[in-house]
C-alpha cells in the first residue's frame, strides 16, 4: 500500500516482520533470528538444533495429507504478507533500520503473519474459563523449552493445535496458546513480545514463593466474613515509643542484612549467582490481558511458563518489543521499560498499528500515524473517504491453524508425562497425574527451613480417589505432627459398632490425639481428643440421652495405689503406658425443657480417687447461681454434704451408682472404638506400603474392585470413560472373532462341485486337478483383498477430497461468520472423525490380509483332499 492512500490496501505500523521475500532475506541474516535451513549441514551451526524444529519436520515426514491451509496461503493471506512487506519497508524507511518479527514461518515453512496464527477457542473445561486457573493448567500442562539461543526469535511458529497436542513449546508457543483460550472465553487478551530477565527465561523460581501457597492464603480470606458496623467508636491511636521504634528499625536491618546473606549462601540455583553473557538481550513472550471484558479491573500481565499473574506497573519484564492478538499487531515506540509503557496502542505517539480499524478507532491522537494523510480534508471529503476506506480497508483472514483441542484423558493427566517438579524458595512442588501413584498422591508441596531445601518444615500432600476418602495429609517433621483430612463417606471400621465418617485426624506422637468427626453418626460423636496419658474427652450432638460431653481424667502419680493403701481397681488402658488410675469422670447433659432446672442434671462429676460424686445443675434464665450437691461414698453408701443437710434417698443413691458404672462403661466402649479405629489407619497405611512395593513398575488399571484393601477407587467417569474404550475394543475383538468364524466355512466348496463323484458323492483328485483348484482359490482370495482394499482406499479418498473442497470454500468466503464457522467446524469434526476410522480399518486390513493369505496356504496344504499334489514330485522322483 502507498503512503498517499491509493492503494485499497492501508494498514498502520508494526515492530517486528518477517514477510515474504525481502521479509524473509532480511530477517534470516538478522541475528536475533535463529536460522532453520534444511540444506545447511549441522555441523555449520553454532547451535544444536532445537527440539521444536525436530517435532516440526516429524510431523510433516508423518502426516499424509495436511491441511491446505497450512502448506499454502490464500489469496487474501498472500495480499496480507504483500502488505506487511511495504509496512515493513515504510517502518524502515521511517523509523530507520530496526528487525521486526511479523511473518515466521510455520511448521511447512509457509510464512504466517503472527495474528492469523492465534485460533480463539472455547474448550468444554470450566477449569479454562478464568484467567489464574487457565494460565496454571498450561503452565504445567506444557513441558517448556527454552529459546536456544536466548537472543533469538524462534525459527518456526507452529499452530496451536500441534502445540496442544505435543505439550511442548517455547515461550512464543505457549503464549499464543494461552491467548487463544482467553479469547475464546471472552477475554481481551494480547501476545506480547519484548525482553526478560534470566530467571523469566528459564523458568527458573527458586527464588520466589509457591504460588499455590498464596492461593490457599487467599482462600482462607475469602471463607473469613467480616461484619461491618458503622456504629464503631473510634480508638485512640496507641501510644509509640521512639526508642521501640528505632530498635524495631534496627532489628529489621540486621534481619534484611541475614536473609540476603543467606539467599547468597546457595549458588547452585540463584538466577543471579553468575554473570549472565545476554543481559538485557534476552527475548521472551508473555500474554496481556486488559480491563474491560469479563470483569477485569486492572490490566495484568501473564506469565505463560509459570501461570503468575503481575500488574502491569510492577511487573518484572525488561522491555516491550510487539503487541499482537488476532486482529491487529502493535509496534511499541516507546523508550522506556516494560513497567512504564502506555498501552494506549491507538495511539500513534506510542505504538504503530499493522492493520486499520474499519470501524475507524485506529487514528493516531495527534493525527501523526504513518497513515494519517488525509488531516488536512474537509468533512464532507472525509466523511466521504471514510465510507470509501471503510470499504477498500483489508480486514484480517480467518486462522490458519486447526481447532484447539485437548483430549479429556491429557485435560485429566494434567502434567507433561504424568508429573513434574517445581523449585521456589525453601520449597518444592511436586505434582503428579491421577492414578499414577499407588497411593493416589496428586501433590506434595514441601516447605523447608534453608535455601537449599535439606531442613523439611512441612509435608502437605494431596490425595485423589482414595478409597478410605483421605484427601490431603500434612506432617511436620520436627513436631512429630500429623493432620489428615478426610472427605466424606469413609465407612465405619466395625460393621457391629457405631463408627466412621472420619473428618479429621491430627496427631502429635506421644503426646495427644484428636479426631473430629461428621455430623452423621449413629453415635452422635463429633469431636475426641486424648491428652496422652493425662485425658480424654469428647463432644457429642443429637444424642437421645442429650448427652454433649464425656471425659475421663488420668493420675499416674498415684502410682497405682488407692484410697487406704489399696490396689486400684479403676484404670484406663493407655498405649505405651499401660493402666492408668483415673483420676475423674465427668458427664455433661444439654437442657431439658420438660424438666425443672433445678432438677435438670447438667454436670456430674465421678472423683474416683477421692470417693466423691458431685451434681451440678442448670442454671434458671437470668440467673447466675446454680444447684450443685457433692456425695461422698462411705463402703457403697452415699452421702451428701455437709451431712447435717438433706440425705439422698436409696433409690437415687443406687441411681448415681448406676450412672457411675454406666459412666465407666461408656468411656471403655468409646476408648474401644477410638482404638480400632487408629489401627485401622495403621493397617490401612501399611498395605498402601505394601501395594505400592508390589505395583512398582506396573501400569495401574482402572477397575471397579470392591475389597478394603484396594487403595484407589475410580470415580464413576473414570470408569466409565475406561468401560466404552473396553467395550470398543470388545466390538473390535468380537468384529474379528466373526470374520474368523466365518472364514472357517469350506472355502474349496464352489471349486469342488464339478469335480464330485455323483455315485459316491465324494472327490476324488488328482496331482493336476488339486492343482487347478489350489490355484484358482489363491487367485479368487487374492483379489477379495484387494477389492477390499481398493474400496477403503476409496472411500478415504473421497472423505479427504469433500473435506478439501470445503476447506477451500471457507477459505474463499474469509467472511469470518460465526454460523458458517461453527457449521464448517462441526462438519470438520465429523470428517476427521471418518477419516481417521477409515485410515485405521485400511491399516488393519493390510496387516490381516498378510496373516490371512498365511492362514490361507495352510489350510490349502493340511486340506487332504488336495494331498495328491504335494505326491506327485516323490513318484516323479522314483521313477
């Protein structure tokens, strides 16, 4: 396009091109342009040759028939290369030599202009529908690769869908992914193109903090309600002390001055322990996501790699180079660094704009745009030129690239071959792939005391599809503290007693035991703790008996001696200690309204060591005070004090004895339960041990196994998921077994009949007639497979013809329609879908026809009806 705007092709500006011939010439002599020229010999490159460009030639060498769209362009993406090549040179000759990055190449070598090859997609996954979520998923859905060399632009830049599907890319690969999955969920996304520092680069985090740290911070503060009141009398500012201040200053200097000292005590990962030779020149690709769409309050910028997020004005990228999504690319004129850039990007003293907007929100502030030669018109004139240009202006051709997809079983693995690793500061994430692990480990995120990660603080390790329903464990090491936590339905390890619906188990060893419970038992426990050694206690709710409280108190000082000298006859039974002499009993009981308060038993306290009952009762509304009557028992009787007041009648005297045995009992039964099911946890733990030596090295299959001690129970769309792929492989087998079966009829029967003695009804041959008709049975089976053949051959051939013809109708329309793109999609689906069902059937019929002509000479050699032609060599040979 001309500068004085005759051409029906205008565009504005941009930074970084690679168009067509002089595009192309320019850009492989430049150096920050890593070559990929298949006619030089490796050994000419300073570099090893980057894996990407390996997975690139392997998919042209395996692909048969790739679509056309990516082997050619279209007339209108050749007049779109035409005119990134004369912007390119009114850039150059504006602005001065400068390399711009517009057109690479794609996996076929076929120059595509970078805007063309971000696809907006919507994938079914609710995950992939906000920014943090998705912006993770990729992070580690992706294995990264690293530019190689650093200050070099990529050499190719494949679609996104063979991006997705080899999870495998650079920095550019994945942010074009990732743009496309926020466009396609209604973001206002853009690829951004610029410099970064090493530790951005490389992906190298050991020196920041875990990410999934901070979102369970903030989940915890989202789950905290804060009340509001705007009746709030106002405190008064606390009084500061200026030396308490001046030695808090102090104290954190020194600590300031500790923690960078100990930051510089490990080199093996410290991004900045060693001078690095592409300072400031290395080149990397980000996404920016603007305000406006979805909510968005502020624009951000997103890390592809890691799946962090920045703000714009604190982010920690060095310079910005372009600006691209899938409607226009953007060159930044802008000295300054990444975090001081406008992103007014129609304006002209800030960015130069590659294409115009035909709804005419692309003209410069200041009217100083490349394009901007029509200032001086009146407004008729230029109310008349815009129509005019609004119809010659060159909008922007439909992808290149193939639908997005990610197949459910990868979306599910969620890592790159099933797992990986990743170092932050004084910690480390590992994360694996669902069934994976014997133990249904999914994460471990270990948190260290020293940089170098030898000192572990904390464990915390996240479990799916456990059939004891344990869902995340945490440990700490030098505490001897363990925390599970359970989801619910854990069943009850007794089929006798009341048990089960364990919630959480949090125990420091040798010390104290707590385990809560759901609120689903039949015993109404929700809560028991055990002081080893020292109590127990537990709470209780929705009990007939309104109990709320039990506990038993121990006193191992009184060293197994009772009252006068005499054996204990009351003891609890504590691991690792033996029997123990109790102490004190104690019930609570919640409110019965039937009764009188006075007469509604709250409290009842057992002082066994002392021989004493104590009754509290509840208290009446309003009323501080409370009854409370203390029994001492004298050789079974009881007595209350003082003993000059009312004396307790034998039926309830015998009534709080009874309580007191029952009391006893409870406490037994409950220690009983609480026991086994700690030893169930054992046992459950020590076969997940066992399981896990035996299963090392073995491929876990889904399967729906009803024993106790399988550790991992699929989910009912796992299972059902692996039942259709069984039942499809079933149909195939059982397709097979058929064709067996049916091959097992006399196939010499049709050649047989001329040949049959009409009298006898038997055959009878000879050398040349078994000849004749072992012959002609091989050539009629013959030409059976290869009619066979012939009509899947065709068959593909048609599919793959109809679905170039409309790829290329498409194509020719470039309206950009949502109805006859998402029809074309679904009819693209579909096609592929034949496609790849007749390719595989071809394949398996050229290997079954082989088989099956082997199987043919066989039966044509064991067959004895044909026996006198394998005799007649012998007698030729005895005569």
């Amino acid at each position: 396009s001309s500068l004085d705007g005759s051409s029906c092709v205008t565009h504005g500006p941009s930074l970084t091109t690679i168009g067509l011939s002089l595009s192309v010439s320019r850009a492989s002599s430049h150096p920050r342009f890593a070559e990929m020229d298949d006619d030089s010999p490796a050994g000419d490159r300073s570099e090893p040759m980057a894996q990407k460009v390996l997975r690139c030639r392997r998919l042209v060498t395996e692909t048969q028939t790739p679509n056309q769209s990516y082997c050619s362009n279209t007339p209108k993406e050749e007049l779109l290369l035409e005119h990134v090549r004369e912007f390119e040179e009114q850039f150059v000759n504006v602005y001065g030599n400068r390399f711009l990055f517009l057109c690479p190449p794609n996996e076929y070598g076929v120059p595509k202009f970078l805007p063309s090859t971000i696809r907006p997609t919507h994938l079914p996954y609710k995950e992939l529908y906000e920014v943090k979520p998705c912006a993770q998923f990729l992070a580690d859905f992706f294995n990264y690769d690293e530019l190689n060399p650093p200050d070099r632009y990529p050499s190719v830049m494949p679609a996104p869908h063979s991006v997705l599907k080899w999870q495998a890319g650079d920095c550019f690969d994945l942010s074009i992914a990732l743009c496309s999955l926020l466009i396609g969920v209604g973001y206002d996304a853009y690829c951004v193109s610029g410099f970064a520092p090493r530790f951005i680069t490389t992906r190298n985090e050991a020196r920041s903090a875990c990410p999934q740290l901070e979102w369970n911070q903030e989940d915890v503060n989202e789950n905290v309600e804060t009340e509001d009141d705007e009746f709030v009398i106002p405190k008064k500012p606390p009084l500061k002390s200026e030396y308490q201040e001046a030695k808090r200053m102090a104290e954190e200097v020194d600590r300031a001055r500790m923690d960078e000292e100990e930051m510089k005590s490990d080199s093996e990962d410290d991004p900045s322990s060693e001078e690095d030779e592409y300072e400031n020149r290395r080149i990397h690709c980000w996404v920016l996501v603007r305000k406006g769409s979805r909510e968005v309050k502020e624009d951000m910028y997103v890390e592809p790699t890691t799946g962090r997020i920045y703000d714009v004005n604190r982010c920690p990228y060095l310079k910005i180079d372009l600006i691209w999504n899938n409607k226009n690319l953007w060159v930044n004129m802008q000295v300054c660094s990444a975090s001081q850039v406008q992103l007014d990007l129609y304006n002209s003293r800030y960015f130069e704009y590659v294409m115009l907007d035909a709804e005419g929100g692309t003209s410069g502030v200041d009217g100083s745009s490349l394009y901007a030669d029509d200032a001086g018109a009146t407004p008729e004139e230029s109310e008349g030129g815009k129509v005019e240009q609004a119809a010659q202006i060159l909008d922007m051709p439909p992808a290149w690239s193939e639908r997005i997809d990610i197949p459910r079983e990868a979306f599910h693995a969620r890592c790159y071959q099933g797992e990986k690793t990743i170092f932050y500061h004084k910690c480390k994430v590992e994360q694996y792939a669902p069934y994976t692990q014997d133990d249904g480990l999914v994460q471990r995120i270990t948190l260290y005391k020293d940089v170098r990660r030898q000192i572990p603080l904390e464990i915390r390790e996240t479990f799916k599809h456990r059939r004891d329903r344990l869902c995340e464990r945490k440990r700490r090491p030098m505490q001897n503290e363990t925390v599970e936590h359970f989801s619910p339905g854990r069943p009850s390890s007794s089929t006798s007693a009341a048990g089960g619906a364990l919630k959480q188990f949090r125990e420091i060893s040798a010390v104290s035991r707590e385990l809560l419970f759901y609120n689903s038992r039949l015993d109404g426990l929700i809560r028991c703790v055990e002081l080893i050694g020292k109590k127990m206690f537990e709470f209780f709710e929705d009990r007939d008996d309104r109990l709320i409280y039990h506990s038993v108190t121990l006193d191992p000082p009184l060293a197994g001696t009772h009252r006068g000298g005499q054996k204990a006859k009351d003891t609890y039974l504590v691991e690792s200690m033996g029997e123990v002499p109790i102490r004190k009993m104690t019930q609570k009981y919640a409110r019965n309204p039937n009764l009188p308060s006075d007469e509604d038993i709250h409290k009842i306290c057992y002082f066994l060591a002392e021989g004493k009952i104590r009754v509290d009762y509840h208290r009446e509304p309003g009323s501080l005070t409370f009854k409370s009557i203390t029994y001492i028992n004298e050789d079974g009787n009881l007595y209350s004090l003082p003993r000059n007041g009312p004396q307790p009648t034998h039926q309830e005297a015998q009534k709080l004895l009874q309580m007191q045995a029952n009391c006893r009992e409870i406490l037994t039964e409950s220690h009983q339960r609480t026991q086994h099911e700690l030893n169930q946890r054992r046992k459950e733990e020590n076969g997940i041990r066992a399981s896990r030596s035996v299963q090392a090295g073995k491929k876990r299959e889904l399967c729906l196994s009803g024993g106790r001690e399988d550790v991992l129970e699929p989910s009912v769309y796992d299972l059902a998921r692996e039942n259709a792929r069984a039942d499809a492989m079933r149909e195939g087998a059982e397709d097979e077994k058929q064709e067996e079966t049916s091959s097992k009829v006399d196939i010499l029967a049709p050649y047989l009949v001329d040949l049959m003695n009409k009298e006898t009804g038997y055959v009878q041959l000879d050398s040349l007639q078994a000849e004749l008709v072992m012959k002609k049975c091989t050539q009629d089976f013959r030409k059976r497979l290869t009619d066979r053949a012939e009509i899947i051959q065709r068959r593909l051939e048609e599919e793959q013809e109809q679905l170039r013809k409309r790829r290329a109708q498409m194509q020719r329309r470039g309206d950009n329609v949502e109805k006859d793109e998402r029809e074309f999609e679904r009819y693209q689906s579909q096609a592929m879908f034949r496609t790849q069902i007749l390719e595989q059937r071809l394949a398996r019929h050229e290997m079954q026809a082989i088989e099956k002509f082997q199987e043919l000479d066989r039966m044509l050699q064991e067959d004895p009806r044909l026996a006198a032609m394998w005799q007649r060599e012998p007698a030729a040979v005895g005569k």
